[in-house]
C-alpha cells in the first residue's frame, strides 16, 4: 500500500489555541490545562500526546516516529536496529524499504493475531530465543552479548520471532484444510526428489543419551579427561541390554530416559552419524554444555512408511502451501491496513 502522509491539521489546532487571547496579560491567566479542556476530546487526546512528546526532547527525536501501522508506530530506531541485524545475518545492507516492509508486516501479523485471540508470551519467545542460541552453540544470555557487540538489541530478533510464532499459529489454524496434503500428492512431489536422495532407507532409532557430567566453568583439561573415559567405555560397551546398568553405577555419569527418533526426522550428518554406527554400540563423544556426551543405539528398525527423500518432499510441499497462503492473507491485510507515515 502506498504511505500517505499524516494530516497536520491537529498540529494547527495546537498553535491556536497556545496562541489564543494575544498579548492580554488577562487572557494568558487561563492555564493550559483549561485550554486543552476547550477543545474536543479527541483532539485533547492528540494534544496531550504532543505535549508529552515535545517534553521527552532528545528523546523523542530518537523515538522519531517512521510510520503508524493502524495506529502503532514502527520509529526509526526499530528500523536502525533491524537493519543492522539484517546485515548481520545476510552479510550485506538490505534496502531500508524492505527493512521498512519488513517491520510493517510483523505489526499486521502480530495485530491480526491477537484479533483471532492467539499471541505469543514473554515465555514462548524467550523459549525460541534460546533454541535458536543452542543450535548456534550458545545461551540465550551469549547471543543476546553476541549481538550487543555488534550494537544490536536482542528486542529486534525476539520482535520478529513473536510475529513468526503468532503467523504460524495463525495460518496453521484458520487454514488447516487447505495445508492438508493427500499421498498422492507426496507422492508427486516425491518424483522431483533427486534418486539418491529419494531411495535412502528410513530407520526408528531407539536412542539412549549417556552424558559424562562436567562442572560449568572447568578447564579444557577437565574435558579431556571425560571424553578419554568416554572413549574408553566405548570400547567396551556391549549392548543396552548388558552395559546400561553398569554405567549407570559410574561416578558422575547420567543415562538419561531413551528416546525414539525417526531417521526422516534428522539432520542429513546426523542421520550419516547414525546409520554408521553399529547396532548396540555408542557414539563417538562430543563435547556439550554440560560435559561430553555419546548415545547408545538401543534399537534400529527399517521403515518403509517415513523415508528422508518422503519426508523432504512433504515439507518442501507443505512449506509452499504455507507461503501461498501466507501470501495472500498478508496481502489483504496490507490492502485493510491505514499506514501513514510519521512527521
């Protein structure tokens, strides 16, 4: 939608009333506060929030106000920041109007969301902050230090994480008949798969995570020493069956609850990683967070139901699906939407 200018008739209105009763010193007895109670109170509404703008001085030019979404205003601030993290992520500068549309969409998202009852808490967003700091190998507090280094508020990322969160329960939700995808259709997108990829066998893993504990905070020879014990039982490992109670009897060890996993759900060097490693073996240790951790193959089942090659060719489906009609909806939200730009 093309932005239109905001009207400055209030600011007009403003001028004369400050102005009203000239230079009668009798006339100037009359507050401001009276004054602004003359006038209607929609217009006492705008007043008020000029006043309060004027009177936050450098502030205020700060908060400089880029455009209103349906009233909401994106400031150039949150157009500095984004662009900043843009060009962290891209490695090169984004146009400040698809920074500017960006942003926008993110205010139309987030407001039909909470028009169709559904939002996303403080909680959620911090939930997939951290996720996304854990597959960076980092805390949700070393990503936030991460970005401040390159002057960037962790606020910009967790803003565009909210809209994510509360679009994709949106678009799930109100159109969930026409992301329904039919076999037959998998199975035509499945011809476009390459052939190697199409072909890998699928497998149910039953895992079980062994972690040989570390203290936060200790030295890289701490680490050392863990994962040599850690390759050492690997060595000797001979089954689930046979050795998860003797590891269990280790000194700062933990065997964690199993966990089932299905080959189609892996990332392709994770799935590699396991489909190498024998049947009641463990394997190799890496090194996490919380100490050096390895994983015992408990359990290995082909499966002809959920492949890899099937189960990309569904996403890649579905995804589609999801961003023609994430299209659309965006598209006549936008056509709805009063966009003004700021003064």
């Amino acid at each position: 939608m093309r932005l239109r200018p905001r009207r400055d008739g209030v600011v007009a209105r403003l001028k004369e009333i400050l102005k009203r009763g000239g230079s009668s010193r009798r006339n100037n007895t009359m507050t401001l506060a009276n004054r602004i109670k003359s006038v209607p109170t929609i217009l006492r509404v705008h007043i008020l929030a000029m006043l309060i703008v004027a009177a936050a001085g450098g502030t205020a030019a700060a908060q400089h106000v880029v455009v209103f979404v349906n009233g909401d205003p994106i400031t150039a601030i949150d157009v500095e920041q984004r662009s900043k993290f843009l060009a962290l992520t891209t490695q090169k500068p984004t146009p400040r109007q698809e920074v500017l549309d960006q942003l926008i969409d993110e205010v139309l998202k987030v407001r039909e969301g909470r028009r169709w009852g559904i939002e996303a808490s403080d909680a959620d967003v911090d939930k997939s902050f951290s996720g996304m700091a854990r597959r960076m190998g980092q805390s949700g507090e070393q990503l936030t230090k991460t970005l401040a280094q390159k002057g960037i508020h962790a606020s910009t990322l967790k803003a565009r994480i909210r809209a994510d969160i509360v679009w994709q329960q949106l678009i799930r939700g109100r159109y969930k008949s026409r992301l329904q995808l039919s076999d037959k259709e998998i199975a035509s997108a499945l011809a476009t798969v390459k052939p190697e990829e199409r072909d890998i066998v699928g497998y149910d893993y039953t895992l079980r995570p062994i972690l040989f504990l570390v203290t936060p905070g200790a030295p890289a020879s701490t680490y050392d020493v863990r994962r040599r014990e850690a390759e050492g039982l690997r060595k000797t490992f001979k089954g689930c069956r046979e050795s998860i109670p003797m590891v269990r009897a280790m000194r700062d060890v933990a065997v964690r609850d199993q966990v089932t996993r299905s080959s189609a759900d892996l990332p392709d060097a994770l799935r590699k990683m396991l489909d190498s490693v024998p049947l009641g073996e463990l394997t190799a240790p890496e090194v996490t967070r919380h100490g050096v951790e390895m994983f015992a193959i408990c359990s290995k089942n082909e499966t002809k139901t959920d492949t890899p090659g099937r189960r990309e060719a569904r996403e890649k489906l579905m995804a589609q699906r999801f961003e023609r009609e994430s299209t659309r909806y965006l598209r006549r939200l936008r056509k709805n939407a009063m966009i003004e730009r700021g003064k």
